[in-house]
C-alpha cells in the first residue's frame, strides 16, 4: 500500500511538472484564451508612389466578421445562425472553416470579408447566439481607379497554401494578406508591415467586456513606394487606347536609365475586387473570359514584331559591315531566294533605295536582301543584343522571353537544321520570331541612346516611416556595345523619316520635339489559315505595332504600343503621340493635353463589320505607303 500511494504521489507530481514546467507555455495560453482574447490588428500596407510624389496605391478600412472556435460551442449553429443575420450561404461559411481548418482554434478565424455595416450591426444583435463571433476594422487596399495600371500594380489577396510552404513567404500564417501580381508582388516584404495586437477580457459567451492595461501592440505600417511611373503618361496612354477602341499593351521607358514610364496591358481588371475579397463568380468570370483580362500582355503576350524587326537587321546589317548606311538595293516589289519570289508590300516596287529610305518606306525587298547577306546567326546576335528573345530582368514578376532563332536553336528545338530560305522570312519580323512589347521598347531604348540596354525597372525610392525617401540604386545594365556613330546616325535619320518625311508614322509626328520610330503589321495567323480561323470565331485581323522615341537627336522617351487585331501598325501612332504629349506638356509646365475624338468608329472595329471599310482601309494604307 506504500509503495502504491508512493507511486500516485509520483504520477501526481510527473503531472505538475509536465503541466506546470514542460508545457507551461501551452496551457498558460489555453488558460488566458478562457477569459482574454488577443485580436490581431493587420498592418497596412506600404503606400505607392509616382516619380513626383502623386498618390497611386492608398489604404483604407473595411469590416472582417471572425470567430474563435474555441470558444463556441456547437459550431453547426454558430454558423447556421450567422448566415442568417448576415445573409452569407451557409455553404460557403462551411468551406471557409474546412479551408483553414488547420489552424489553432484560439487564433480568430475571418468567416467573413469586406461585410458590410448592415452585416456588423446584425451579428452584434444576436452576440448571446453567436459566442465566439467578433468583427474587427481592418485596413485593406484602395486602388485610386478601378483599373488603371492594374498589370503594373497587381493585387492583394490571402496567402494560399503553396506560397506558405515556399521561403519567401517564411513567418506568415493562413490568412495574411500578400501580393499576388505586379509590384504588390515583386515588393511584397517592404510592402507588409509588421501586424500588432489588443489584449482584451470577454465574458463566457466570449462577449468583449474591457481592455486589458498595456495590452495593445500598434501595428506598423510597410515601406512607402516612389515608382518611377508617372501618372499622368500612364493615364494617357490607357486612355489612347480606350479612345481608339483597342486592347492591346504599351510601354514606355527612359531611354537614359530604364526607368519604366509607363506601363499598359489591356483590357484589364479591377484590383479593388481582390483586396475586398474577390467571389468565386467574379474569380470564374475574369478566368473564362476570351480576351484573358488577367494576362500582363506587356510581359506575358508573345507576338511576331512584324516591320519593327528591320531596326535590329539594320543594325546587324551596319554594325557587321555588310553594308553602308549608302548601300543601295533595286526595289521591283520583289526578290527571288531560293527558288521562291518573296513579295514587297508595294507591289509596284520602291525602285532603287538606300539603308535610309529603306527604313522609311519600310522596303521588305532591301531588307530580305540584307538579311540574306547577313544569315541567320548574326541577326541572333544583334536582336538578342538589343534585348529580343531575351528577359529584361524587369523587377516584376512572371516575365516571359520571345523567341529570336539561330541555327543552334532550331536543331536544339526541333533537331532540323536551319535552311537558308527560312532567313528571308525572318528578316523582316516573320516566320519564327516572336517578341513581348516589352523586348521591343529595349529594342527601342537602346537605338535611341546608341547601344546600352538598361535593365528597366518601375522602384525609385523607398520610406520607412517619417524618414527621408531613400534612393534605390538601378539595376546594372544588361549590356553596353556602343554603335557606331555611322550606324546611330542612319537609324534615326531613318526612323525620323518614317514619322516626319514619306513614312507610315506620320500620325506620330509632334511638330517640334522630331519624334522618331517604325511601324509594324504582324499577322496573327498564316494567309492559308485565315478562311479556316475566321470560320471557327478566331479574330484573324493583324496585330499593329508603333515603337518610338524623341526626339531623335537627344532621346528622352521611347517606347511601344502593340494594337491587338488593330490591322496596321500607324493606327497606334495616334496614343504614342498622347503618350509624348502628356510627357512633354508636363515637363515644361503647360497644361496637359486632351486626345482628340475620332471621326467616326476605329478604322479595325469599322473594318471588321463592313467589307466597303476593308476596302477603304486598304486604300488609305497604299496612299500613306506611296
């Protein structure tokens, strides 16, 4: 009998010492949950900046319905009861709980987001029905316009579990609010804050009864933002596209640091939907739609750059010396290589032109001739220098590369070697090049500055605080091989011709500030093809591609606007002039310019519905060619 109630007596105190010292910190926290609840309090997030300090990116406040499960009791009817007083399907309150089911049944769990007021006051009407169930005021994302720049910005929305199980998401718990695209992404770190907490005593039923003394944690705010956007370009171009009728992508750079301008992918979404809790009938609308709103075309769309291709077979052809700015090529409207005749796009032909006239009248026949000459290697090697085929390093996330093939790249890809007839094709942005609008605006950059491709990037400045706005460094460029001055000087007295003398950019021109650029038709689907393609619903009309920059002697902006289905690569220059417009007017204090109103319905809608408008749209792009 000793021994035995010596034994109890040791079992007893393994017991406190388990309960008292090995597991203290657990049940000193079970034991405070009984009548103390801590109520996180999220931090807002980072503010966002333009380059001259204009607000893009606020917070503001909404209402989060939350329980702690712990201190319900039959869960079924908690929940049955709330989706009563708030009119939320029971269904969907269940697949809330069973989603985060794995968390700790201290920790509040948020049944409902963004509720509104209505909601509030009714579930704290039947509080003794409902233990357990609080609503908290927390901050949320206020996106100044419902999409204005919604690629560029991205969104906000919970961590889902993949992202909890990778590094860079180290720390945080089911429910954090995180960036799921665009800067909200790629900055997301300095964005968070770091989240404090309130102490507070509750009754039985979990009902709020007083604060606790020194029991709130402030919250602190994330790192404010400087994006070297500025806002009123962005606008701009966004509405030039609006204005036109397009969707499309455009980018904007500084042509003597990268820094991004502008940003455009359209048609876009509206953020706000997402920092305020997006419903699954949105989420599948935004998903199945055709025109794939969710898609950054600017980073993510893959495109045949059409004519815009001749600048880097220019260069190539310059800069490996196989020809002069002088060079000359006879122009019937057409060559033969390899047993096959290549057509010009005039069929008359352009006669005898040089390197120069050949860029304005955008002459495929000097141009097969010089890509001929060169082969297919060094066009690889001078388009891959001036960033095609090739990622930018753009610090936003999910960018993709286009393709820019060479001999080693087709046998690597399909084990065929490269023939030499499949070059005439390439030369002039065909067959199997493809481009993002992004890799076209560095092509464009590094024309206009004579040859460093800077890495672009969209972060200027950060602040902590009430500190001062601390610079972030650049990126280091991707590359810097200087032109040579023969060739820097014949591109953009080429591309100045084609904006301001016989070209097909003269919708670009802006008298005094000599802009400079190309346009491009790119074909979205085979000549063969297109009968089959238009029968089964596919918009086969032409991609349109301007790119840009002014002015041409001393560059300070260039660019790209792509035109989805928009037929013809001049139909852009109307929004890059906007764009330039804006950028200037703004530079030199005057007051900012408003686009002009079309005529009459955009020549690619008109074109599309009425077969007397393809006529008079193919007619007006033989007169502004000739």
């Amino acid at each position: 009998m000793q021994y035995f109630i010596a034994g109890i007596f040791a079992l007893l105190a393994i017991g406190f010492w388990v309960f008292q010292v090995a597991q203290h910190q657990k049940f000193s926290v079970m034991a405070d949950n009984n009548h103390l609840r801590r109520l996180p309090l999220p931090a807002p997030r980072g503010v966002l900046f333009d380059r001259h300090g204009d607000l893009l990116v606020d917070n503001q406040s909404m209402f989060n319905i939350a329980v702690v499960r712990e201190q319900t009791g039959n869960l079924d009817t908690t929940l049955r009861v709330l989706s009563e007083a708030t009119g939320v399907p029971e269904p969907q309150l269940h697949e809330t709980m069973s989603r985060r089911r794995g968390e700790p049944k201290y920790r509040p769990m948020v049944l409902i987001e963004n509720a509104t007021f209505e909601q509030v006051v009714a579930a704290r009407a039947r509080q003794w029905e409902l233990p357990g169930v609080f609503s908290q005021q927390v901050p949320t994302r206020k996106y100044l316009s419902d999409d204005m720049a919604a690629h560029l910005f991205g969104y906000v929305s919970e961590v889902n579990e993949a992202q909890l199980a990778r590094p860079e998401y180290e720390g945080l718990e089911a429910g954090a609010k995180v960036g799921q695209a665009g800067v909200e992404q790629a900055y997301n770190r300095l964005l968070m804050g770091t989240d404090g907490d309130r102490a507070v005593v509750v009754n039985s039923v979990g009902r709020e009864i007083q604060e606790v003394p020194d029991g709130l944690t402030d919250p602190i705010e994330g790192k404010r933002l400087q994006l070297t956007i500025d806002k009123d370009v962005q606008r701009a171009t966004e509405e030039g596209f609006r204005h036109f009728g397009y969707n499309g992508a455009a980018v904007i750079l500084d042509p003597n640091s990268g820094e991004v301008l502008s940003l455009v992918s359209l048609p876009a979404y509206d953020p706000n939907k997402f920092a305020m809790g997006i419903d699954l009938a949105t989420w599948r609308s935004l998903n199945e739609d055709k025109l794939k709103p969710l898609q950054n075309r600017a980073l993510q769309g893959r495109y045949s750059p059409g004519s815009t291709f001749k600048i880097a077979v220019a260069v190539a052809g310059l800069e490996e010396g196989v020809v002069t700015p002088n060079t000359t090529v006879f122009c019937p409207g057409g060559a033969n290589f390899y047993g096959r005749f290549f057509k010009c796009h005039l069929a008359g032909g352009h006669g005898t032109v040089d390197m120069r006239h050949a860029i304005e009248k955008s002459c495929n026949t000097y141009f097969y001739t010089v890509g001929n000459m060169l082969g297919v290697d060094r066009i690889h090697k001078w388009a891959s220098a001036l960033g095609l085929g090739e990622r930018s390093g753009i610090d936003l996330p999910n960018e993709i590369r286009g393709i820019m093939p060479s001999t080693e790249w087709k046998l690597r890809t399909t084990g065929e070697k490269w023939y030499a007839g499949e070059t005439i094709s390439v030369s002039i942005g065909q067959g199997q090049v493809s481009v993002t609008p992004l890799s076209l605006a560095i092509m464009m950059m590094t024309v206009a500055n004579g040859g460093t491709r800077y890495t672009p990037h969209v972060l200027k400045a950060t602040k902590e605080g009430n500190q001062e706005w601390k610079p972030v460094p650049p990126p280091p460029p991707q590359s810097v091989a200087r032109m040579k001055p023969s060739t820097i000087d014949a591109l953009h007295e080429g591309l100045w011709m084609v904006i301001n003398a016989a070209g097909t950019g003269g919708r670009g021109k802006i008298v005094g500030y000599n802009v400079a650029g190309k346009t491009g038709t790119a074909q979205v689907v085979s000549n063969q093809g297109k009968a089959g393609a238009a029968r089964s619903g596919m918009d086969v009309r032409d991609h349109g591609w301007f790119v840009f920059f002014a002015p041409h002697d001393k560059p300070e902006i260039a660019g790209v606007i792509f035109a989805e289905h928009a037929e013809h690569g001049y139909l852009g220059a109307p929004i890059a002039k906007f764009a330039m417009e804006t950028y200037f007017a703004k530079k030199e204090g005057r007051p900012l310019p408003s686009i002009d109103k079309p005529a009459g319905p955009p020549v690619a809608i008109a074109a599309a519905n009425q077969p007397e408008a393809q006529e008079r749209a193919a007619s007006a792009a033989r007169q502004v060619r000739q």
